[in-house]
C-alpha cells in the first residue's frame, strides 16, 4: 500500500481567509466592487476599514438581505458571477459560518461545490483539502448530511481508493455507507454506490468475506428496485461475477458472467465497451474450467437463469455462445469449442420452426468436434442425422448434402470400414 498523498496545502490554510473575523480577500473585494459597478447596492454589506483592510461588520448586516442580493446577482450578473465563481462561492461560506456555522449543511455544500469547481479546472490538490476538511468537519461535529456532501465523501474515498490508501477509502466509504442509509435509506441509488464501493475495497485488500455479501446485496436490492435490465443492476452483478472469479470460485463466476453478458446482449449495441468486456471477461473465465466435464451443465443452467431474466428472449446470447464455440472451432481446439456447440444444437433442436440449413450445419460442426476428439461413434451419428435430413429436405447434390456425407466417409473410414468410404457419391 502506497503512503497517503499529503496535500500541498492544508484545508485549514485554505479556509482560514474566510472565517468571519478575518478581512475580505483582494478577490472578494473585486467580486463586490464589479456587481456595484453593474447596479447592485453592496452597500447591505456593511463593509468597513480597520488598519487598512476591508470587514464584513456582521453585526450590522441584514443577513437575509445579503444572501438575496447574492443570490440576485447570481441570476442577474452570471457573467460577473461566474467569472469570479470560486470567490462569489467563498463569499457565501464566510457568511453561512458566521450565521449558521462551519458544520451547517449549506456551508458543507459551498465547500463541496467549490471542491468539484476545483476538479473541473484541473486544481486536483485544492480539491482534495476541501474534500478533506468536510470529512474533518462531519467527524468532529456529528453532522446529519444530505445527499450532496455524502457524494462529495464518496468522491474523496474514491480518490483514496484509486491512490491505493485502501483502509481510508474503507473507513471513509464505511461512514458514508451509514449516514447514507440514515439519511436516504439503503435503497437509495447513493447508498447502493457507496455499498458497491465498499465492497471493491474489500475484495482489493482480499477480504471477500465481507466483500461477497455487500455484492449480493447491491444486486438483489437494485433488482427488486429498478429491474434486472436497469444499468445499475447490470453493473452489480458484473461486479459480484468479478467477485467469485477473484475468490476462484470460476463456476459461479461462469454463470453469472454469462449472464451478465447477456443483459448487455439486451440492452447495449453488440459492439459497445460494456458489451465487449463482458465477453472477455466470460471467455477468461471459461478458459479456467474449459477442460471441467462440468461445463455444458453450467451452459445449460446459466441459460435457464438467463431465460427467467429475459423472459425467453434468449437468441442474442444464443447466437453468441454459438460464435464462442465456432471460434475455438476455428481455431483448432475441438475440446474447447465442444460445449458450446452441444448447447447451440440442443437449443436448435429445441426449436423445429427455425432455419433447417442452420440446424443442419450445427450438426456437422459438432460431429466435426466429436470427429477430431476421436469420439467416432457420436460424430458418425450426427453426421448420419445430418445426412439424413439434408438429402430428405435439399437434395443429394445440396452442398450441405454432400458436406454430411462426406463426414459419414470420414468417420468409417476412422472406424476402418472402407467399404463406405468406397462409394461414389
């Protein structure tokens, strides 16, 4: 684990311009002085001069009347606003903490405003003190929060997580997760990304124990929620197969990686980075059980899973397990093409009012597999079927036709029966 980047400046050297007792900035000053020059009276500020410098005198302001003429010029002045956003921002939080303190809810959203103002213009180090002195706050205070400063939390666990300062991202995630489910209970989209957040910490450190659970949860809850075909639940469920692959439980992750590709078959173009991921990631699994006999029953339990999940509309996934299995067909490994051309011929055989040609082919691609894997019995029989059906439906000179017969040759001649092999077709 890498050690904890230390901000360049701290959060208290940030915010220290801005408490009530201190003089307003040079940028402040220009803020105030641009919207009077544009028709706005400041003079409810009540700026005086001690020593030289410019006040704020609290004690005489109307504070209603100085947040309305703020939040006019907002609307009037978003030029001037907008130009000097941080410091009209700033403005705001000096004067939330003099009337409602540091820990008041809009103050804390002020702060986490000016964080994410900090990140779009690429001040990453500001961002992260201001992200810490609100994680300061709460702490020290025991702030009920809402849905904006508990992203923002998020947001700073985050980045702990991705500089690898796992166990602060786990106990920032940790709270947030609790104040979460306080505030907007746990089915709530928020407390279901810090709960998915939580558990990827987990599984990064190793800890599926309490990783694995947090992913079922995050599922079935956004299942129940938002459907099995909403993006979230996809996610999830991406992420608790990721889960079991991690833990080398790759059975479990077989089934669910297939059925996550799936949902994306459904929901996503065939060619989109989701979609493409998922097959990858389905594919790796694979190849860490492609020799377990156990294989075609999980292909046949993971589209019954996937049939109650897309209410029968299976031929997407379908015609992407045949393309599978094709694949390693091509590529000369019969062994690992063989269960995926089982179950595309099962399913097709399944279905007498689909293309005959394509049903036929499937047969002669898995007598081919069955073929080379010297299982000569079960090729010959496929062949046989295939030849069958081909001449009944085609003809004896169809390609596919002779393509059967050929195979039929080929596998008594593999038996020694030349006596076949002999005939002119």
């Amino acid at each position: 684990m890498t050690q904890r980047n230390v901000p360049e400046i701290t959060a208290d050297e940030i915010l220290a311009p801005y408490q009530p007792g201190q003089p307003l900035t040079e940028q402040e000053l220009a803020l105030l002085n641009s919207l009077e020059e544009n028709g706005i009276d400041i003079s409810v500020f009540c700026i005086k001069t001690r020593r030289g410098q410019p006040y704020l005198d609290f004690e005489k302001m109307d504070a209603e009347q100085c947040f309305g003429i703020l939040n006019l010029s907002y609307s009037t002045h978003s030029e001037i606003t907008n130009k000097h956003l941080v410091d009209y921002l700033f403005l705001l939080f000096r004067l939330n903490v003099f009337y409602a303190g540091v820990q008041s809810e809009l103050a804390l959203n002020i702060l986490v405003n000016i964080s994410i103002l900090y990140k779009s213009i690429d001040k990453h180090q500001l961002m992260l003190s201001l992200f810490e002195a609100v994680n300061n706050i709460v702490k020290n205070n025991d702030v009920v929060i809402g849905r904006h400063t508990i992203n923002m939390l998020n947001m700073l666990a985050n980045s702990y997580q991705q500089t690898d300062n796992t166990n602060e991202a786990i106990n920032l995630y940790g709270g947030c997760l609790a104040r979460s489910c306080d505030v907007m209970g746990e089915e709530a989209q928020e407390s279901l990304a810090t709960r998915n957040n939580l558990a990827n910490c987990y599984g990064d450190i190793g800890e599926f124990d309490k990783a694995l659970p947090m992913h079922v949860t995050c599922l079935e809850i956004s299942e129940k929620k938002f459907g099995c075909l909403d993006r979230l639940s996809v996610n999830f469920l991406n992420n608790l197969a990721t889960c079991h692959y991690s833990m080398g439980n790759f059975p479990e992750a077989f089934i669910l990686h297939l059925d996550c590709l799936a949902r994306r078959l459904s929901i996503l173009e065939q060619d989109a980075p989701d979609t493409l991921t998922s097959l990858n990631d389905f594919v790796n699994c694979y190849e860490r059980i492609a020799c377990n006999g156990m294989v075609p029953q999980l292909l046949r339990k993971s589209i019954t899973r996937i049939d109650m999940t897309l209410d029968g509309k299976l031929s997407a996934i379908i015609t992407c397990i045949h393309g599978i299995g094709y694949q390693y067909y091509n590529l000369h490994q019969p062994i690992k093409a063989l269960p995926f051309l089982q179950v595309y011929v099962e399913y097709l055989s399944s279905s007498p009012d689909g293309d005959v040609r394509t049903r036929l082919k499937a047969y002669n691609n898995l007598a081919t597999c069955h073929e080379c894997l010297g299982e000569i019995d079960i090729a010959l029989s496929f062949f046989e079927k295939s030849l069958e059906a081909s001449t009944r439906e085609f003809g004896e000179k169809e390609s596919i036709t002779l393509t059967s017969q050929h195979g039929v040759a080929v596998c008594y001649d593999r038996m020694g029966e030349f006596w076949y092999c002999a005939t002119d077709f």
